[in-house]
C-alpha cells in the first residue's frame, strides 16, 4: 500500500502551479537577471531548443575561455566526507589550518573511523567528552550519520598506516604543534555557527550570515537558535545519512523558499502593506509562495521515483516495486521534515509532489560538488622543496603523511544545483566543460570552452565519459531520460591530460553510492611513495586546466 500525503490533496491545485513549467518570457527575464550577477558574459539562456532550455553564445570564445562561473543555489557536502574535510558550510572552502585538517582527520581515524564506518560509534566516544578539541564539539549529529556509504574518495582502511601517540594529534589540532612552512597555506579560521550548533562551521562571518539568512536558520540543530523540533530535525538528518544524503539538500531547498516567502513578506510590510491585506488574502499569500519558490522553479525537473534509473541489481519484473520503496523513503523522510520545520503558510512545500520533484531536479541537474584539498598542495609542496630544507621538513612531516597513509589528499565532496549551468544540454562531443582551475577554491562550477565557439552556437556539455562506446553511453544517458543522437566525433584531447575536478552525478536509488574510476592522468611522480591518484566520480567527466597537474605532464 501507498502512504499518502494529505497535502498533495488538501493543495493539488496550488501544488500544480508550483510546478508548472515557467513561461519562456518569465524564464528569459529571469535568467536574464541572473547572468548579470555572475562572472560571465556573452552567454543567453534560450528556450525555443530542441531539447527546452539551452545555454547560447552571443560572442566568440576561444578555447579555454571561461564560459561561465556559476554560484549554487543549493548544494551540500556528503556526509560521508565530513569526517575527512573541514569545510564552510555555505562556500565550501577548507578552513582552520593545515595543523587542524591533519589532526582533526587523524583524530577520528584515530576513534578506528573511516568516514564510511562506525560513526555512531564515534559520536559515543564524541559525546562522553573524550573529544580533545573544542573545535569538534558539536559535529556530532553530521559526523555520527552516514555508517552506510562510502564515496570514492573517502576513507579507507586498507593502506597502511602508522598511528601516531595522541598527545601529537592532540596538540596539532590544538595548534600547540606547527608544522613546516604551513604558512604557504593559510586557511580562514573557523566561524562556528552563530545559532551554536557547532555542526555548520565557515570561512567567515559573511559565509555564516549568508547561509544563516538563506538556509541555515530552520535547519540549526542548537536550541538556542530556535528551532522548533530540534529532536525532530536531529531525526531528520540521521535519516537522511542512514538512506539518502540527497534529502538533505533538499531541506535545503525548502528551507530556502520558506525564509525566502518570509523575506517577501516582511519587505511588503514594510511597503505599507496593511496586515489585514496580506492575512485575509489566502492569494496574496500565495503569489508571494510562488515568488519565493521562482528560483527553484526554473530547473528541469522530474518526480524522483519516476525519473531515477533502475539500479542494475533490480530486474524490470521488480521495477514498480523498486520505484515504490523510493517513494516510501522520500515519504519517511518528509514526515521527518515536516515535523521539524513545518510552516502552515508554505504547507504546499510539504506536499510529497514538491519533495519529490525538488529531488528529481537534483537527480537530473546536479553537478559533483568538489574541492582540492589543501593538505595534498601542502605534502606535495614539501616533496617539491630542493635539500637539504626537504629532508628538514620531511624528519617532521613524514611521520604525519605515514599516519594519515593514501588517504592524505581526500577533496571535499558533495553535490549541488547550479541554476545557469543546469540549463546546459549534453552533446557527446562537447564544446565545454566543467572544472576547476589553481584559482577555483570553493564549491562553485566553472565551465571552460573546448574549442573555439562562434557566435549563436549552443554551448553544450558531456554528462558522462564521452569516450565511453556508443551503446554504454546511450546506457548512461538513460539515466537522464533520452538518447543522444549526436554523433561522438573525435574529441578534443587538450586538456585531457589535467585534473578532473566537476561532474554530473546521478543521485543512486537507496544509499548514496558514488560511480568512481581511477582517471586517466599521466604517470605520477610519486611523493614519498604515495603521491595521489586522482580518483574521481564518473558519470560526467570533466576536465580541468589546472596548472598544479600541468607539472606532471
Ligand atoms: C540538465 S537539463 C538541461 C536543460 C533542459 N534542456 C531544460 O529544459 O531545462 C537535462 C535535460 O535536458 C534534456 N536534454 C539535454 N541534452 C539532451 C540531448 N542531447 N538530447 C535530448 N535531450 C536532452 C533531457 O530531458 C535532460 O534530462
């Protein structure tokens, strides 16, 4: 049997407007608007394609021009990954030092965690106060969670490693203990939480006041911060991290709308707006839903339980039963929210049709959030430094790279809806890409031309590996609802001996289950043994210009 979801009755009507697809004049002014706010010129968002939107040029670029730096609307790290990387919450950069990253990720292997394994065990450990450092206080409810997943880059136990005496650790994170020339890598230090929940830290106040304004104060787990069901949302996010981690950017996005309708509202008041007109007027109230909700309007989207593909596992005879269970989760996981964070105003938002076709969007836009770690340029720029100043360095820093063993280098992962950039349709011989360059420090997505583009052209990515044959990347495609028809030509190899850093990620069915290969770069030059190598999601590989690997070519 299906659970139902009085609200998708109660509002069926409101819901339905929600979700229409937006007029192609108010999604050009929309997206007219939004161009001007980002680094990029030259581009149009058009609607009369063959496949709906599209990203056009309205001047010439030239290969490895950049096309377009596009801010997420909404995104978040996995879970998974939080045990490895200290990140702000809103802009995704690493921060603290390279002392604390180092000693905070061999704190926890230390618990005998991997970021995939045994957490809840660590939250015990965590919460009896045998944490050392104040800075960890908190990150229980994010870092106790995910025990089921593990992404690709994420920790493993299987190399080798050489612990090192707690009091070392302790002192690292502390910052009693400096390392050699960390002073190359200046970190912003941690703005915690202004509600205190310790479990959002940023790189400084104006990332923590931006998240707070736009997501961050209905999601606070501190109850300080006012937050109604604290229990409730604590609930939430475990669920979240034992199922799916995609619900919770999809909070997110509620959230987002639910303080963004708050903000309208309070804007009109303060226009003169009489109080009788705006609490009597169920439309008024409702147009302003709609305002609120734009933004997320504009993506292409899909109810999830319809669009996700059918794992390989699940035979077609199961497929219904399949799609069901993923109906069932969503449900659970809104019952969970809702609870948490209800708001009578923005009820619609609530509804089992919204929830699931904000999680569509993400399954069919989303792009991989990822950022490179700073401990791997910090070790790799020691290895690099001439003798004897690298043997000096190393008699300290060896000790720490023995202990935290291949795992050094784990980037900051997650996953994030990128408005301008999710209108990009996919070719499988593309003219642009997704990636990061040596400048690109936090969690925003660069696109980069391939080739020269002329003037008018559509500007078009890869969602999967291109050099991938025909039919697997037809396989690929289906995950995205269609069959490309175009033809793969030859692809422009230039820049495929970089770094991959950005790439489409289909949200899998039950559990957060990365697709990952090992890329191709060129040989490494081995850095003590265990310089990196590159592990990274595939689905939608992207290359990366990025003059740190140039070095290896
Ligand atoms: C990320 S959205 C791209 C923007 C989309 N065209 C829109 O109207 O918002 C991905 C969706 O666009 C459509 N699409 C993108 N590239 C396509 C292609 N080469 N052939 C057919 N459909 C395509 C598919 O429906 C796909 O699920």
């Amino acid at each position: 049997m299906t659970s139902t979801c009085s609200l998708d009755v109660e509002f069926a009507d409101k819901i339905n407007t929600l979700l229409k697809i937006p007029s192609p004049h108010e999604a050009q002014d929309y997206f007219d608007k939004l161009i001007k706010t980002r680094q990029c010129c030259g581009i149009r968002i058009k609607h009369d394609g063959e496949y709906g939107k599209g990203v056009y040029t309205e001047t010439e670029f030239a290969e490895g021009d950049l096309v377009l730096k596009d801010q997420m609307l909404v995104g978040a790290q996995h879970s998974s990954n939080k045990v490895d990387c200290l990140v702000c919450s809103y802009c995704f950069r690493f921060i603290g030092s390279i002392e604390h990253q180092i000693g905070r990720k061999l704190y926890l292997q230390d618990l005998g965690l991997s970021a995939s394994k045994e957490c809840v065990e660590m939250y015990q450990h965590t919460s009896n106060g045998c944490c050392p450092d104040d800075s960890l206080d908190g990150e229980e409810n994010s870092l106790m969670i995910d025990h089921e997943s593990s992404g690709p880059c994420t920790s493993s136990d299987q190399n080798y490693k050489i612990p090192l005496p707690k009091e070392v650790i302790t002192s690292l994170m502390n910052g009693d203990l400096v390392l050699p020339h960390s002073d190359q890598f200046p970190l912003p230090s941690v703005v915690p939480c202004p509600g205190g929940c310790g479990e959002a830290n940023y790189c400084s106040k104006s990332c923590a006041d931006a998240d707070w304004e736009l997501f961050h104060s209905l999601l606070c787990t501190e109850e300080r911060s006012g937050t109604s069901c604290r229990e409730a949302l604590i609930k939430f996010i475990q669920h979240a991290n034992e199922t799916n981690d995609i619900f919770l950017p999809a909070a997110k996005a509620i959230s987002f709308t639910i303080l963004n309708y708050k903000k309208l509202k309070a804007a009109r008041l303060e226009n003169q707006e009489s109080y009788s007109s705006l609490n009597s007027s169920e439309d008024y109230g409702f147009s302003l839903l709609l305002e609120a909700w734009k933004p997320l309007s504009m993506g292409y989207k899909k109810k999830w339980w319809d669009c996700i593909a059918l794992p390989d596992d699940v035979g077609s005879h199961d497929e219904s039963s399949f799609r069901l269970q993923i109906r069932e989760l969503a449900f659970m996981s809104l019952q969970l929210l809702k609870e948490a964070i209800f708001e009578k105003e923005c009820a619609p938002l609530f509804s089992l049709e919204i929830y699931g076709h904000i999680i569509g969007m993400f399954e069919l836009n989303n792009l991989d959030l990822v950022v490179a770690s700073p401990v791997e340029d910090y070790f790799l720029y020691i290895d690099d430094l001439p003798d004897p100043e690298k043997q000096k360095a190393e008699k300290i820093t060896q000790p720490f790279l023995d202990a935290l063993g291949d795992d050094y280098y784990v980037c900051c992962q997650g996953t994030a809806f990128f408005p301008i950039q999710s209108c990009m349709n996919h070719s499988c011989c593309p003219n642009a890409k997704a990636f990061k360059r040596e400048e690109d420090r936090d969690g925003q997505a660069t696109i980069i031309a391939l080739r020269p583009i002329s003037r008018g052209e559509e500007i078009t990515i890869s969602y999967i590996d291109e050099d991938l044959p025909f039919e697997e990347r037809q396989v690929l495609l289906a995950d995205y609802g269609f069959r490309c028809r175009c033809p793969n030509l030859t692809i422009n190899s230039a820049l495929r001996s970089s770094a991959i850093i950005l790439s489409h990620k289909h949200i899998a069915g039950r559990s957060v289950e990365h697709k990952a290969m090992i890329l191709k770069v060129p040989p490494l030059k081995f850095c003590c043994g265990r310089r990196k190598i590159y592990k990274l999601f595939i689905s939608h590989l992207q290359l990366v210009p990025n003059q740190r690997m140039s070095k290896y070519e």
